[in-house]
C-alpha cells in the first residue's frame, strides 16, 4: 500500500468519524503542527491549546477538505488561523490604522541578508518585531501566502498586507543592520 493511499483511506477514516484514524492523522502531524503555531504564540501552553483547537475544527470540518491541497496544508492553515486568533484574544495582534494607507514599489524595496547572519539570526530579529509585523513576515516568508490570502488569515485588506510586510521589512533590516554591526564591529 502506498503513503498516498494510505492518507487517503486515513482521511476517508476520519470522514465516517472513526477516532483511531484521527489519531493516527493527530500523531502524524501533530509536532509539526505545534513547531508553526510557535511561530506566532511563543508560548508553549498557548501553541499545545493553539494547536488542540485546530484539529478539533479540522476534524469536525473535514468533510470540507477537498484532496486539492495535501492534508497537511489544509491543517496548517487551519493552525495558522487558530494562532492568529489566539493572538487576536490575547492582544498581540494590533490591525493597521486603514487611515494611514500609502502604496508600496515592492520591488523598489527590494533587499539581501548579510552572509555572515544566519537564519536563526533572522527568525530572533522577526520575533522582536511588533507583532503585526512579525504576523505578516511570518505568512509571506516563512508560510509562502501571498497577500490575498494574509488578508484573507487577518482579516485585512491585501494592500494593507503589503504595507505591513514593507513596514516590517523596513524594521527587519534595522534590527539586523544593528546585529551585524554589534557582531561584526
């Protein structure tokens, strides 16, 4: 038997409600799973409750997942979304003033990383961003959605995605301009 069929007959498992295949799908995806809703939560409580109410929702909505996308994108972006609306509850979370729209060259503001930081380098700087911007440079960077669908995960316009992705960029290369130089000087 194949892994694709495997995860097919799993799911389908799960479709007719039978706990022992969510369980099987929970092991397989659960670490995983708890290593993205960190990103956003950092608290190790937060992301495991984060992470709980996920599959919860994933597994009562599954008869929604179509087999477009794989099973562990479907539920990723389900993780993604119960974190972000963790952060929401507890305040991390602070929306874009609408008032204060300004249009973006994106490829204008293009930039490199120094060799000498590493990525570990990078995701500390993300994580000492104000949190609306490490949201939006986690989805774009680390996640790979483009800005329709972070408005989409925020609840935002895709233009405001933009402006905090340029704002967090901006803020982003700051914080490295000022390790590198710390570092390196």
């Amino acid at each position: 038997m194949t892994a694709g069929v495997f995860k097919t007959d799993l799911i389908e498992d799960c479709k007719k409600g039978k706990r022992k295949a969510q369980l099987k799908l929970y092991n397989k995806y659960c670490d995983a799973m708890l290593r993205i809703a960190m990103r956003y939560l950092k608290q190790q409580d937060l992301a495991e409750d984060a992470v709980q109410e996920a599959f919860i929702k994933a597994f009562k909505h599954i008869d929604s997942f179509s087999g477009d996308v794989t099973f562990g994108a479907w539920l990723k972006r389900i993780v993604i979304n119960q974190s972000i609306d963790y952060c929401r509850q507890l305040k991390y979370y602070d929306p874009i003033d609408e008032n204060k729209l300004e249009m973006i060259d994106e490829e204008r503001n293009s930039w490199e990383v120094e060799d000498q930081l590493t990525t570990a380098d990078v995701e500390n700087c993300i994580e000492n961003l104000p949190e609306n911007y490490a949201t939006v440079l986690k989805l774009y960077l680390m996640e790979g959605y483009d800005h329709e669908e972070i408005g989409e995960i925020l609840n935002i316009k895709a233009n405001n995605s933009r402006i905090l992705l340029h704002r967090g960029k901006n803020e982003l290369k700051k914080h490295l301009k000022t390790l590198k130089h710390e570092r390196f000087a």
